[in-house]
C-alpha cells in the first residue's frame, strides 16, 4: 500500500481542489448568465413597452384634428401631422425645413416669436389665440399652445406646437353674447313697459279727471273748449302711450345679417354691371361689425359696383369682405383697367374719404391679368374712429 503522505495522494488532493475550484467558477458563471438573462428579459419588457408607447402617442398625433408641430429653435418645422394638413392645406413636404412664419400674417408671427421668447427666457408661456394663413390665402382662427422640447441634459432643442381651429367656438360665443344682449334690452323695455304703465299713464289719467272736473265749475265756453281740447290731447297721449307700451313687450326684431345684406347689394347691382358678382366672406364678418361700420362698408360696396358700372365694362366681377383686426372690402373686375380720369372721380373721392375719416385706406390699383381691384380697408378695434363720415 502507498503511505498517505506519497506524492500520488498529494497529487490527488490537488485535483480535487481544481475541481472544486472550477466547480465554483461554474456556478458563478451560471449565475452570471441567469442574472444576464434576466436583465435582457427586463430590458426587452422596458424596450417593448417603449415602443407601444410610442406607437400609441404616433397614432395620437397622426389622428388628431388638431395641427401638431414642432420647430427647432430657428423655428424651423420639423414634423407635421395630418391635422396640419387638414386644418392649413400644406403637404408635409411643402413646409419641412421651412419658417412656421410660412402659416401666419406678420403679426401673428411676431405674437409666436414672442411667445418663443418668453419661453427660451422663462421656460413656459400661456396659451394663445391667433389667426393663422391657409394655403388659399384665408385665414383661420386658431388656439395656439406653445410647449418647450429639451434633451436629456435640459438644453432647449425646439417647441412643440399645437393649433386647434376654434371658428365655430367664436361663432358661438358670438352667438350666445348676442342672446344674452337680447335678454337685457327685453328685461329693460319689460322694466320700462310697467314704469309707463303704473306711473305715466295713470298720472296722465288722473290730470284729465281733474280736467274735467273743472269744465263744470266754469262759465265760459271758450274756456271750456280749450280744458276740452287739453283732455283730447291727453287721451291721445294715453293712446300713444299704450301703443309704445305694447311695442316694447314685443321680442325685437332681427336686423338682416350683414352677409345677406352685402348679397343683396350684388344682386341688386347685377343688371347694372351685366354680370353677377362672385361674393366671399372671411372671419366673423357679422359678430365683428357694429351696425354703424355695417353701414360704412354697404355704402362703399355700392359706391364701388357703381363705379365699376360706369367704368369698368367687366364681365366678371369679384367682391371679398374680410373682418379680423381690421375690415377689408375688395372689389375686383377684368374690366378695361385703370383710367386716370376715373380716379378723380367724386365716387372713389368719397370712398377715399369715407376710409380715411374712419381711420383707414383706400386704393385702386391695376390687376397684372387685366381690370382693376379696389381695396377699402378699416380697423375695426380702434375705439375713437370718427363716425358719420360724408356718405357716398
């Protein structure tokens, strides 16, 4: 037998404890595997749910009704959903790269560069309303919300914006001010109907019974028929009185809308002009004008179908009404242009005039296709324009 202390049985020892040794390294190794395994599991679940999650705010953006833009800080658009191009008429790849300023008058740009400002200087900016240019030209009211996008480190990478069409919330509104205006001339014609009632009339009354109770103590004929024609006349005014009583508990009655009014004047110029004008109508055309600027802008409507009648020789003509910050009447014909006599005329010297007392402009100008446009324009948010400038 070999000694336990023989090399062989040391060499023994030596490889059991490799064994056991590369046992353990192993197990190590299977553990590290399984945590490995785990950790790819964890982050294939995170990655998954990322992607879902970003799959579902796509298909947000890309149904929305709603315009969904972002810019860079140039403001310069980087993405552009459907609802843009629906609510503005751009296709995606008409406006990629290009200033948002492409979508708005100047002033309502100046308005969304502030707002980017205001934000770059103090990271946020309320909301906003606005009136922002379609491809055709025409503009839409819109509620503007402006949101920063930053990176990961907090630095500023551009805004993301939303334009929500709010024509009809503003047709609305105007809507309901004019009903509640309703409710409060009634009310008062009601509260002043029972004030004539209670009070004018019957002290009205009362005088004529003292009146004629006087004829009786009295001698003198010609006396007595003037107290008579005195109670005549006050039983007239009693009369009248009960008339304006009845008028004022009746519902008042609605003016024609500005837009048939204005569809009326063309109509009724057609055989004039030979030709039946094409009319269009932008903005709040009847919620934003007072009955007094209504006025203004149909006598300059017939004024200028008028001039156009005289002068024009068109067989097309075009009238464009426009009501936003200001009000804007165009007439456009293909008639045989500008004359330089016509422009001394008393008819533009009186639309010239009408527009400059209320604080507006005139002008005629050449169309490059042939006839001339006519453009009458006036602010309509400036509270001390004059009024009741020379009629035409």
């Amino acid at each position: 037998m070999e000694d336990a202390d023989s090399p062989r049985t040391a060499d023994n020892a030596d490889d059991l404890a490799e064994l056991e040794r590369r046992a353990r390294l192993v197990d190590e190794l299977g553990q590290e595997l399984d945590d490995t395994n785990r950790g790819l599991i964890a982050l294939h679940t995170e990655l998954e749910a990322a992607r879902r999650a970003e799959a579902r705010l796509a298909a947000i953006v890309a149904s929305s009704d709603d315009a969904m833009i972002s810019v860079d800080p140039a403001l310069l658009v980087q993405t552009w959903n459907p609802g843009a191009q629906r609510l503005f008429g751009h296709a995606q790849e008409h406006v990629l790269d290009h200033a948002i300023g492409l979508l708005m008058p100047d002033a309502a740009f100046d308005a969304f560069r502030a707002v980017a400002k205001e934000i770059r200087s103090h990271g946020h900016a309320d909301s906003y309303q606005s009136r922002w240019r379609r491809t055709d030209g025409t503009e839409v009211d819109v509620a503007v919300t402006v949101s920063p996008m930053r990176d990961l480190d907090g630095a500023l990478i551009g805004f993301a914006t939303v334009a929500r069409d709010i024509t009809h919330q503003l047709t609305a509104q105007a809507e309901l001010a004019a009903a509640r205006a309703d409710r409060e001339v009634m009310a008062e014609r009601d509260r002043i109907a029972r004030d004539l009632h209670d009070m004018v009339i019957q002290r009205v009354f009362g005088a004529g019974l003292v009146l004629q109770s006087i004829t009786t103590r009295i001698t003198r004929p010609d006396a007595t028929s003037r107290i008579h024609a005195v109670i005549d006349e006050l039983d007239a005014t009693i009369r009248e009185l009960r008339g304006t009583i009845f008028n004022l508990n009746q519902p008042a009655q609605k003016a024609a809308s500005l837009r048939s009014q204005v569809l009326d004047e063309t109509t009724a110029a057609r055989d004039r002009l030979g030709c039946a004008p094409a009319v269009e109508f932008h903005g709040p055309v009847d919620a934003a004008l007072t009955d007094e600027t209504a006025a203004h802008l149909l006598a300059a409507l017939r004024e200028a179908l008028s001039n156009v009648a005289r002068h024009a020789h068109a067989s097309a003509v075009h009238v464009a009404v426009r009501a936003g910050d200001e009000l804007l009447l165009e007439v456009a014909d293909n008639g045989r242009g500008i004359d330089p006599a016509v422009t001394r005329s008393s008819g533009l010297t009186n639309l010239r005039r009408r527009a400059e007392n209320l604080g507006g402009t005139f002008e005629v100008i050449g169309r490059s296709e042939g006839g001339t446009r006519l453009r009458w324009c006036i602010p309509l948010k400036d509270p001390a324009a004059p009024t009741d400038p020379a009629h035409a």
